[in-house]
C-alpha cells in the first residue's frame, strides 16, 4: 500500500500539474485495493475532461467524449447524499439497476471491472471533481475500512482540486494581461456567460457593452447580444455552428467586432475547456483593412472574403456574379453565408461594418485567377 505522507505530497502536486493524476489515481486505487481510479471535472452542465489509471483507460475516451457521464446517474445520487465522503455503489444503486448504469454498461463491464466508490467534490468557483475507483469484475464490493481509508484522502483532494482552479484563473487572468499588451480588449467567459477574468481595456469599454449582476456581461445592441448569447452556449461544444465573430454597433460610434474564441482544450486538460475568450476589435479607417484580414476576422473562405469586399464596394448581386464569372445563385449563396457568419443579414450593414475602398477589396492577382 502506498506511503500515506507521499501520497498526499503526490495530491498536492498534481493541482499544479495534471500530467501526475494517471499515477496518483492508480496509488489511490491501491489505498483502497482496488484496479485503479478516474476523476472528472465538471463545469455548470458540461463535463470538461478526465483522467484515468492506466488500468482504466481502455475505454475511458470513447465513453466521456460521447457524453456517457450526461447519461448516468452516478452524480446525481452522490449528491443526494449529500457525504462529504466516498460512497459504494452498493449504496446508490441495486444490482439490476447497477448493470444498466451507463458507465458500467458501456465503459466498465465490457473491460472487466465492476464495483466502484466515488466522491464529488464542489468548488467554490462553481467547478465540480468527481474522483472514482474500481474494483475488477468477480472482486467483492467495497467495505467500510477501504471507504474509511479513502475519506482520509478526500480533503486533500478537495483542497488539490481548489488549488488548481484558482491556479487556472490566474493563467486565464494573465492570458487577457498579454492581450492587453497587444492592445485587445479581451475577458474570459464560463459557459455560463460569467466573467472570470478581464483586462483593463475592455473594463473601459462602456460604448459597446455593459456589465450586468453576477458578473456577467451583455452588449448594448440587441441583435448582437442574441449572437453572443448563442455562442456562449455553444462553448462547450467546439463543432457548434452558432457566428462567432460578429458586428457590434454600440452607442453611436464605429462598429467593432466581437470574436468568442473557444477554449476547448482536450479531455486531459480537466479544467481548460468550457471557456471562451471574448476579444474586441476596433475597425480602424477602411485603408487598414483588406481581404485577409475580413477572411480571418469573420471565419471565411477565401471565396467569401471576396464576395464581401464586393459588397462593401456596394456591387449588386449581378455585378458581383458577373465580375467573378459565375452564376447568381452561386453568388447568392455564397452571400447568404456571409450574412451568417458576420451576423448579418442585408447589404448595408456588410457596407457599415468594413466601410471599404474598392481598390482594398480587390483580391489578390492569384485569387482573381482561381475559380470561386
């Protein structure tokens, strides 16, 4: 059995670097004779990532990527218990019932491991830790003297998991420093809509947006603020096809262009994903600005960074259909998908946002040459 002190030493470790979980939640398995362990964490209603003991791993992507832990009942019943404490699942659940828990049923059984205990642990950030271990299939389930041994554990797993979230929000605090350094205004936001962290030029900022109760921000002109709304529930899913990057008018001066960049992270990095990074780019004089930089602020292709530079030169449909060599309803759709991803939805307002000379808009001498 593992050195208790170390072990502790080894938890406290692992808040700063999470590449040690592997390692430490198969010494916890251990601790209380089981194959391994697994934590996950949790952010208001989306699970972020995972780590599994080697033991565990089989599996463990394929069942936390396609949503298994949504489908379970496993947090729900821990918390119903309301233990500051591990608890077995002989607790929770009855054998039958058991069997079709997903997380057995479509993880566990099918790699030979059965009983399980588990704990969750909330933050006070809002964040939640699930940290469980499993016994291989044909063991007996878990006593009061292995449960015992790992409530010994449990705060300071609880004290590692705050620790971590606290050292994220000072990484994500120093993320928008940087941009502030580039000049961007930029804040990061929970899948909640909530601010975590915010530099000075976007605080200053009162012309476009306003804070509002439980640190949470909105955007004065409505139709922008619905795009946002959108994307920020989209943060935890990176594929979402809501805009992204969209116009925002504010109180009466120039349009700016608010971008919501996911942070995704991958299912190892337990508490990176769920953000976003809300950044804020003023349109400086239309000289500034050409066809790469439309194509990048606003996700398009090529293609559509063409077609909107037509646009913003004030071209109808037939003009632009006619200066590419291509049929209208091409044109046309290719129009309709600006408008989508600008958050637009007429002429004039592609004409406000990039207010663009036609010699910038031109494309390059090679994209004239291509084929839309």
């Amino acid at each position: 059995m593992p050195d208790f002190e170390s072990l502790v030493d080894d938890i406290y470790e692992a808040a700063a670097d999470p590449d040690c979980w592997p390692r430490i939640m198969h010494d916890i398995g251990k601790v209380a004779e089981a194959a391994g362990g697994v934590l996950v964490a949790r952010r208001a209603d989306a699970w972020l990532g995972w780590r599994c003991s080697g033991a565990l791993e089989k599996g463990a992507d394929a069942f936390f990527s396609s949503g298994g832990l949504q489908r379970s009942q496993v947090l729900g019943k821990l918390l119903a218990f309301n233990r500051a404490g591990f608890v077995s699942d002989q607790e929770g659940f009855g054998e039958e019932e058991y069997a079709e828990e997903p997380v057995i049923k479509e993880w566990c059984a099918p790699n030979g491991i059965h009983h399980c205990a588990a704990t969750a642990v909330p933050m006070l950030n809002g964040d939640l830790v699930m940290f469980q271990v499993k016994r291989r299939k044909g063991e007996s389930p878990f006593g009061v003297a292995e449960l015992d041994r790992l409530d010994a554990l449990r705060p300071h797993l609880a004290r590692a998991g705050l620790l971590a979230a606290r050292w994220r929000l000072e990484r994500l605090r120093s993320a928008t420093e940087a941009l502030a350094t580039l000049g961007i205004p930029a804040a990061i936001l929970d899948v909640e809509g909530r601010v975590l962290a915010a530099n000075g030029l976007i605080e200053d900022i009162s012309s476009h947006h306003v804070w509002m109760p439980r640190d949470r921000i909105a955007l004065i002109e409505p139709a922008a603020d619905k795009l946002l709304r959108g994307a920020i529930a989209d943060l935890g899913n990176p594929a979402a096809t809501s805009v992204r990057s969209f116009p925002s008018k504010g109180a009466g001066e120039r349009p700016v262009v608010m971008h919501l960049i996911p942070v995704t992270g991958n299912a190892r990095d337990l508490f990176g994903g769920g953000l976003g990074v809300l950044t804020i780019t003023h349109l400086t004089r239309p000289a500034a600005l050409d066809a790469a930089l439309v194509q990048s602020l606003f996700d398009l292709t090529p293609t559509e960074a063409r077609v909107a530079g037509s646009l913003a030169e004030g071209l109808t449909l037939d003009q632009i259909a006619e200066r590419h060599k291509v049929k209208l309803s091409t044109i046309r759709s290719q129009v309709k998908s600006v408008f989508a991803k600008t958050g637009s939805n007429r002429q004039s307002q592609i004409v406000a946002l990039l207010a663009a000379q036609p010699k910038i808009w031109r494309p390059p001498l090679e994209l004239e040459q291509s084929q839309l």
